[in-house]
C-alpha cells in the first residue's frame, strides 16, 4: 500500500537559503582582521618551509593562468613576420583613441565614476576594520575583567 502524503506543496520549491545567504554570514562573522590574521600565519608558514602555505598563496596572489602557450607554427609566423604581439597590445588603446575619438570621450567620466567607487570601498574597509578593532577591544576588556573577578571573590 502507497503511503499518500498530504500537505505537501506540490511542483518544484525553491530553497529558502542560498550561497548568497551563507557568504553573508561568511562575511559577516570574518572580519578583514581575522582574515589579515590567517594570511600572515600562512605567509609565516610559507616562509618557514610550508609548501601548501606556498600553493595556497600563489593561488591567489598569481591565480592560475589563463593563457594557454601559442602553437609552435604561430610563434614562427609571429617571428617572420617581425612584429611583436605584446606592442602591438600595448599601443592598441592609444590607436583606437586617435582612429575612434568617440569611444574614449566618456573617459574623463568613468575615471571620475572609479575614483568615487574606490573611495567608498576604501571607506567601507575603514569603518570595517574600526569595527574589528572596537570588537577586539571589547574582548581584552573582557577578558580583563574577567580575570579581575575571581581575585575581588577570595
């Protein structure tokens, strides 16, 4: 005999959590203090000799690469042809700008947009790391006082 479920919503439910929901609190609990703390231990062990302290910090200081090596034949069509790939990237955006004015007369802008954005980032980590420091200071008091009880109670 079938069990028959009542109650159940029927059709596809979506999950109340999301990664999103887990990152906040992720975000919320470590603090750019803590995070700078497990950094520098890392880079302690890295130093020390720790070769998956190394590993975890290249990831991502150098991250992985996402070129993949040319061919042999475009290297020595690249070679023959006698012109050189990283210039021609490099003086590519100061063509465009005199060929195509148009595309870099909003530049003035977005710079200004980046210098406002930056700012409140910078702004955003300030308060974060008073926040951090606040919170430590608490603590010590704690602590502190913590330690003061026992001794007024003998």
């Amino acid at each position: 005999m079938a069990l028959k479920l009542s109650g159940y919503i029927k059709g596809p439910v979506e999950h109340r959590r999301t990664e999103s929901d887990y990152m906040g609190t992720l975000l919320e609990t470590v603090t750019l203090e803590d995070w700078r703390e497990v950094v520098e231990a890392a880079l302690t062990a890295a130093k020390a000799g720790d070769a998956s302290a190394r590993t975890w910090l290249t990831q991502y200081l150098v991250g992985k690469s996402r070129t993949v090596a040319p061919a042999p034949l475009t290297v020595v069509a690249h070679h023959l042809s006698g012109r050189d790939q990283l210039v021609e990237e490099l003086a590519k955006p100061f063509i465009d700008a005199a060929l195509y004015p148009m595309l870099t007369e909003n530049d003035e802008f977005k710079e200004r947009v980046r210098a406002l954005v930056a700012a409140e980032l910078r702004e955003a980590e300030d308060r974060e790391r008073r926040r951090a420091k606040a919170k430590a200071t608490r603590a010590k008091k704690h602590d502190s006082e913590a330690q003061q009880v026992p001794k007024e109670a003998s």
